[in-house]
C-alpha cells in the first residue's frame, strides 16, 4: 500500500496519521520532537529538523505523497521534497497562508471582504495605517501567529508605541477590528479531480485568542449558509487546491468578513470526527491520495470543548459522560494555553 508522508507531529499529524491508517495506508512523519503525539501512532518517524537536507530527502523517498499538519514550513524544506514527491495542498496554498498581508491580498482579489488592513514595518506607517484604518485595531505579526500569539490590540491612538514594540521589529500587518457579531468557520475539501466537499459551518467561541468550542449548527440563515459555503469553493478553485482547507469568518449583519484560511485540517473541525461518517482528517487523506472524497453530510448536532492546559484534569469525568467522544493527544507535558485533547458532545436524537 501507499506511505503519506505527513509534515509535523502534533494532533494534528496524529489524527491525520489514524485517518490514513484506517483506509489502509502506512504514514511516515517528519518531526524534530522525538516524543510527539503523531509520533505514537504513525508507522515511521523521522527525527530531524527542516535544515536538514538528507532526512528531508530520505523522508520524501520513503513515501508517495507529502502533505502537512502546519503552514510554517520552511521554503527551503519544500523546495527539496517538491523535487522527489508532490506536495498537497500545493505551494502556492502554503505561500499565501504563510503571511497575512499576501493571504489578505489574495482574498480581496478574489472579491472576498475582509477587514480593512496596512502592512506596518516602522512606527511612521503605523501612524498611516491608524490614520487610514482608526480605532479599534489589532497589529499582528505577518508570519507565524497563532493562538492569538504574535498580536497586539490598540484601543486608541496612545496605545500605538506599545503595539509596536510587542512586534519587536517584525513585519507587521494592521486591522480594523470588526464588530462581528459571532465567528464562524468552514472546512472544505477539494480532489484533484476538482470534486468539493464542505461541512456544515461550525460557530467558533474564542478566549484569549485561543478557541475554546465549535458549535454546529451555527447561527446562520440560509444564505450567509450558502454564501460561506461558496466563498469556500471559490478559494479552493482558486487556488487549484487539493485537501482540507480551513476558513475562518467574521458574521456582520451585512456581509461575511474572512479573518483567515488555514491550507490544513483545522480545529474548528473536530466536530467532523462524532458527527458526520467521514471526517476532516479522512476526507483530507482521501483528497491527497487522489479517492474520491467521502460523505461528509453532519448526522448529528455536535459541541467540541478544547481541553486546554488544567482542562485535562477532567477527562475522568468526561469519559463517564453520556453521548461525549473524548479524544487525547497523549502529550506527556501538561502546560497552560497546550492543548492537550477535546471532547465532541454530541446532542442526543438531534439532527
Ligand atoms: P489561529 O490559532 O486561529 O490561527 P491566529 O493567531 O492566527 O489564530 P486570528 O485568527 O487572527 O489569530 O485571531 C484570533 C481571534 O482574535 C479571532 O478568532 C477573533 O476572535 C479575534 N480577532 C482577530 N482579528 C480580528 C479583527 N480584525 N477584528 C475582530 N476580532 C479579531
Ligand atoms: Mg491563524
Ligand atoms: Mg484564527
């Protein structure tokens, strides 16, 4: 059978690496952290980091597709592996996701609303953008924010100096913050052979920048249901997309507002595991090993909690609760802010 080669060993490798295994293929991660949660359940591992030209070689010569669990890889990593195996989602899905002001860029070409935004590098285009843009705003760091790491609020003008300083220097990006009146988001797959399958829209509940449940069905009327399942299939088509993709948005009374896409499996679609017979993780396994996607209709109404840090310190609990899906990531550290498993309740005779 075929080897998917998976970049990253989080939770999200480890589902992803249960997912391929159950359609019978064998998984091969690639990961520095020699105790990582994929790492237990995948049939290879191999330890080394992204600078790593000969274990990135080996790795991609020991399986017949490559895909990932995170958008931060290193450009010089890929342009290795790209020469032996094919990378899916492609590249240009990563390079757009691996900074905010291209992803936006992308999207508002696309027809897409997003907030207002202005790439900030020095504290005189941070005065610009605040002159443009106004209070509130949010400044992010363009690369590598998650979690809501990497992002400072300005209430007002004199919170600025502050702001700036949090990005150390980084290239930065300012937002408009957007009076949303709740976070939604939708998970969509793409085959190659353009096929496309969308989950129901989950309802996303944020705290500290962290999300805490997703909820489907999410408050939606039927056509912010149709228009976020649509500009979904848009950004797949443009982007010639084979995979899972995650899309966050903003629900305005007016119009949905796009915070931001992931090229990968999302958390905000957990749900998919207790609620529909084939979830985030296998339609994604499917869509990189050219099967047919699957049947991703929600069978059932679902609330996922992230066990987040002393969260876990439930799980006895939980485990013993009606119509709950535990699902742990087996990490051994236990830190605040780690997300360390969710559970999937699911709500009893509901669909
Ligand atoms: P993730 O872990 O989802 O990748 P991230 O670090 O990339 O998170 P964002 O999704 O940009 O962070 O922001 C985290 C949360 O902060 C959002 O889900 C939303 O609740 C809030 N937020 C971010 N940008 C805005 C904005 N422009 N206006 C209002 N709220 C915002
Ligand atoms: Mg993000
Ligand atoms: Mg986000």
């Amino acid at each position: 059978g075929a080897t998917i080669g998976i970049l990253g060993g989080g939770q999200l490798g480890r589902m992803l690496s249960v997912a391929a295994s159950r359609l019978g293929f064998k998984t091969c991660v690639f990961e520095p952290d020699g105790d990582c949660p994929a790492s237990h359940v995948s049939n290879y591992h191999v330890k080394a980091d992204y600078d790593d030209p000969d274990a990135l070689r080996s790795f991609a010569q020991a399986v017949d597709v490559v895909t990932y669990e995170f958008e931060n890889i290193p450009t010089s990593a890929l342009d290795i592996i790209e020469t032996l195996r094919p990378i899916r989602p492609g590249r240009e899905a990563l390079r757009i996701s691996q900074d905010r002001l291209t992803e936006k860029e992308f999207l508002t070409k696309l027809g897409l609303k997003t907030a207002p935004f202005a790439a900030v590098d020095n504290g005189d285009d941070l005065a610009t953008a605040l002159d443009q843009i106004g209070t509130p705003a949010i400044l992010k760091t363009r690369r590598f924010g998650y979690d809501g790491k990497g992002q400072a609020r300005i209430m007002t003008s004199g919170d600025a100096e502050q702001a700036l300083a949090e990005m150390a220097g980084t290239p930065a990006l300012l937002e408009g913050f957007v009076a949303f009146s709740h976070e939604v988001s939708v998970i969509a797959a793409r085959a190659p052979d353009g096929s496309i399958s969308c989950f129901d829209p989950g309802e996303n509940v944020h705290q500290g920048g962290i999300l805490r449940t997703t909820t489907v069905p999410a408050r939606l009327n039927p056509t912010q249901r149709s228009d976020a399942v649509l500009l979904a299939a848009n950004i797949l088509n443009a982007l010639d997309y084979v995979g899972v993709l995650g899309v966050e948005l903003f629900v305005t009374p007016g119009e949905l507002i796009v915070n931001e896409i992931a090229p990968r499996v999302h958390n905000s679609g957990h749900w998919t595991q207790n609620g529909c017979a084939v979830d985030q993780f296998e339609q994604h396994i499917r869509a990189v090993a050219s099967w047919p996607l699957g049947d991703g209709r929600r069978h059932s109404d679902v609330v996922m909690e992230n066990l987040i840090g002393s969260d876990v310190d439930r799980v006895r609990q939980i485990a013993s609760e009606p119509h709950a899906a535990l699902h742990l990531y087996g990490k051994a550290a236990c830190k605040p802010g780690r997300k360390m498993g969710h559970v999937n309740r699911l709500k009893p005779g509901a669909s």
